[in-house]
C-alpha cells in the first residue's frame, strides 16, 4: 500500500488489493493567488448564465399559460445550460431540481424528494451497483471465456465463437444497463483482437472478423437490452411514464415485460448473427484464424484467471438471486408473488 510493486504483481492483483480511501492525503496543487482575472473565467461566466437565463425569461417572457408553465421553462434553461456547459459537475445538475422545484414553487420538496427514490430510479441503481460487483471482480471476463470456449469448436469455427460472444454480451445486457454492459464485455472482445496481427499486418479474412468481433459487442449489447426492464434506461422510463400518465392501468410488471421483450430479442439476436457472418466470415477464415485463436488459446486464457474466489462466488450468488427475485415479484394475476407480502395481507 505503499505505492510500492514487486515483479510478480500484475494490475487487476493491485486493484483488488487497493484500498477504497486512500490511506495519506493526497498531494495538494500549489494554490494560485486570488486576483480579478481568476474569476473571469469562460467556466464561472458558465455558472452565472444559467440563472440569468433563468432570471431573463422570469421577467421578460409571457407565455398564454399559468405562471408556472414560464417558471418551468426559466428553470429547464438554467438546468440545460449547466447540463450543456458542464459549468458544475453532471451529478451536482442533476441534484439541482431537488431544491429549484420548491424554490421557483413549482412542486414541494417532499414530493420532488419522493421522484428521485422512486422505484424505477432504485431499480436503475441496484443495477449499476451490480455491475460494479461484476466487474470489479472479473465475473464477465470468466463467463464470456467460459462461453466463447464451449461456442468455439475444435477445430477453430468463427462462426461459433462469434455466437458465443453474441449470446455472453446478450445476456450480460439483459440483467444491467447496456452501456455499462458494453463497457465490460469490450475488454473481452480487444483480448481476442489482442491475439490477432496488428492491423496493418492483417490480411482481409482477418481484418474483417477483427470488425465482426467489435461489432458482436457494440450491437448485441442493446439487443439484449430490449429482455428486461433492466437492460436499458428506455425500458424503464416506459414504465415510469405508463405509472404517471395512466394510473389506474395494470403495471407493467418484470415478467410482464419479459414475455413481450425476450422472444423479439432472441429474433434480433439470430437475425444480427446471420448478418455478421454473413458479411464478415469467410470460407478460408477458419484457415486464417487457426494460428492466432483455439480453443487451447481461451483455455489458457481461463487458466490464467485461477480458481474462483468468495468475492466471485458471492457475486453470481447475488447475481442468482437477484434475477430470480426479479421474475417472482409478479408472476401472473392468479399467483401473487413474493411482492404481495408488502401490499398487505397476501391470502
């Protein structure tokens, strides 16, 4: 923990081991002296524009509406600017409604409180702490070796490692949120191009697998998303719009949402397979491919990754879990799920 690294540590052994908090402060920049031309800066004239945009349409805007319809529009502008100039940090704009709305007397602070714990909002954030888990501890990176070396046929079939690769991506997606899902399997995929000649070098079958892997990651990624309510923010702003604009309608529930997205995915996954290999495999690339990617090679590979330890364990058992908490919340509407013990009594 003292910075410093014998020859045997590798990187993801130092990560694991780091401390959360750093153990000294940290070395603090020299401060500048304070003077008139340190606040002439583009990024504080950043900061004052939002409200003064704000002020400005306050004022000097008339709108054939109630006044909080022009109140709303003022605090947009101020809350856009700030999103656009990033003239304050991206999560301190987003925390920003929670004291304008009672400010401008657009809504309380109790109810606006309420919005940012809704349960779609929790739901996104029990997501993304799950894929913080999975990554931190290499689960992915397992599981799609594991994957890709069943799919991968002896001897080397391309077509086959790419559904590999298609369906880890596919269902790494389904359960988080696409973006953080591509950005775990993409170490992935660059760890087959690694293998490969470098570009230059490459001949034409190689150079267009080395594209059909990257394109596997960057296109079964959303796909998968489309499964669960999980997969992507689209999903669950459906839900929180069919909550708020039709109140009285049935829910849309998980498993709900499930049966309607899991069959079009796997028909969009088939259909974005068929086209991959279509374009980017050839006859000869099973011939091309065979010196730089086996089986042998992604065995190795796992090997490499040694035994699984507790944290991993423990990660796909909360994995497990989780997903099978999911989908018995709500089973049907003749078999309540676990959900209905917090409705009241469930008999």
């Amino acid at each position: 923990m003292t910075g410093e690294h014998t020859p045997t540590s590798t990187s993801s052994d130092l990560n694991l081991k780091a401390p959360l908090l750093p153990l000294h402060d940290p070395v603090q920049p020299p401060r500048t002296p304070f003077t008139l031309k340190s606040i002439l800066t583009l990024k504080n004239f950043y900061v004052i524009l939002g409200p003064l945009l704000s002020l400005i349409i306050c004022l000097f805007v008339n709108l054939d509406a109630p006044a909080s319809s022009r109140k709303m529009l003022a605090l947009i502008a101020w809350v856009f600017c700030w999103w656009v100039t990033t003239a304050v940090p991206l999560p301190v704009t987003s925390m920003c409604p929670l004291f304008l709305f009672p400010l401008f007397g657009i809504a309380s602070a109790d109810s606006v409180a309420h919005s940012y714990m809704d349960d779609v909002i929790t739901l996104v954030l029990g997501s993304f702490i799950l894929a913080l888990a999975v990554e931190r501890y290499n689960v992915h990176r397992r599981l799609a070796l594991k994957v890709t070396s069943v799919f991968c046929g002896e001897p080397l079939n391309p077509r086959l490692m790419l559904l590999g690769l298609c369906a880890t991506t596919f269902f790494v997606s389904m359960w988080m949120h696409n973006v953080a899902a591509a950005v775990m399997m993409m170490p992935v995929a660059t760890g087959i191009l690694q293998r490969l000649p470098p570009p230059p070098e490459q001949s034409e079958v190689v150079n267009k697998f080395s594209r059909a892997v990257v394109l596997t990651v960057v296109y079964a990624t959303p796909i998968g998303g489309i499964s669960t309510l999980t997969g992507t923010g689209v999903n669950l702003i459906l839900v929180g719009m069919w909550k708020s604009l039709v109140p009285g309608a049935k829910p849309i529930s998980f498993n709900t949402w499930f049966f309607f997205g899991f069959p079009v995915a796997i028909l969009f996954l088939v259909c974005f397979w068929c086209i991959v290999c279509l374009l980017y495999v050839r006859k000869t690339s099973a011939r091309a491919l065979s010196s730089y990617l086996s089986k042998a090679h992604l065995k190795r590979d796992l090997e490499a990754l040694g035994p699984m330890s507790f944290a991993e364990i423990m990660v796909l058992s909360v994995f497990g879990l989780l997903i099978i908490l999911w989908m018995t919340r709500r089973i049907t509407d003749d078999i309540p799920g676990w959900g209905s013990f917090f409705h009241g009594p469930c008999w």
